[in-house]
C-alpha cells in the first residue's frame, strides 16, 4: 500500500492555497511557523492548528472555520475510487515562504477525546470505498467489528 501522490487538480491547488491563505491571516503578527494537523472521517474531525514563534516557543491557534470547511471539502474532492479517502493530514506553512503537506490514506488517525466507534469507520468506508488492497489490516478490523452478528 504505497503513499504515492496522486497529481491534484487545479481546484484542490486553489483549495490548499485558501488553507494557507487563511492560516496566514488569522496568525499573530510574529508567527514564524504555523502546523495544522487534521484527523477525518466523514462523521467526525479533529483540528489543532499551532503557532511557532522564531524562538520556538508554540501556541495553539483556533482553526478558522473557513479552513476546517476547505479540509473537509478537500478530503470529498481528493478521494478516489481504489485508494480512498485520506484520514489525516499535516500542513505547514514558513514565515519564509514554504508550504509543506502530507496525506496520510494508510495509518489509523488520531482523535483527541474520545476514539471514533467501529462503526464510524464502517459509515466512512461506506461513504468513500476503497480497494481491498487499499484497505488497511487496521481498517478491515474495525469494520469487522462494526459489522451486525448473524
């Protein structure tokens, strides 16, 4: 199960560029660096957004709405029939200029809180199928469990 990219259309580059737009905007003034790490299914999201400061002293930062919005967008707009939907991402942004961005289709997301039920998953896979070669051994595990006995 290879992380390769898939190459992105041009609206999901216009998407990104309003994540990071956004991001950068609603920073404080003598932001140095800004991480987001999103974790998704179609039923729940988790968000932390977190700003460093050029002595490297962080701070959360609330996630715009607009960006939370763009991501869950994002994710319907990125899915593809064999690999699926990604569950997780992580930007970051550099007062420098740079713009990093990795989608995670593969490992099992992290929710703050309380963890997703099986069957959340199971209304994910549902929503955004996947090939059995995509499907992680984690995955077919909760969906197994969510699935009715009989």
């Amino acid at each position: 199960m290879g992380e390769e990219a898939m190459p992105r259309t041009e609206a999901q580059e216009n998407i990104l560029k309003e994540v990071r737009m956004s991001l950068v905007r609603n920073s404080p003034e003598d932001w140095h660096e800004i991480i987001l790490s999103a974790s998704m299914l179609y039923s729940r999201s988790a968000f932390d957004t977190r700003v460093a400061y050029a002595d490297r002293k962080q701070e959360r930062m609330n996630t715009p709405i607009d960006v939370k919005m763009n991501l869950m967008d994002l994710r319907e707009r990125m899915y593809h029939e064999s690999r699926g939907a990604w569950f997780s991402v992580v930007f970051g942004v550099g007062r420098s200029g740079y713009f990093t961005v990795d989608f995670n289709y593969c490992n099992e997301p992290s929710f703050r809180g309380t963890a997703p039920m099986d069957d959340e998953y199971a209304s994910d896979l549902e929503r955004f199928p996947r090939s059995p070669e995509a499907t992680p051994e984690w995955l077919r595990r909760k969906i197994e469990a969510a699935a009715p006995e009989g």
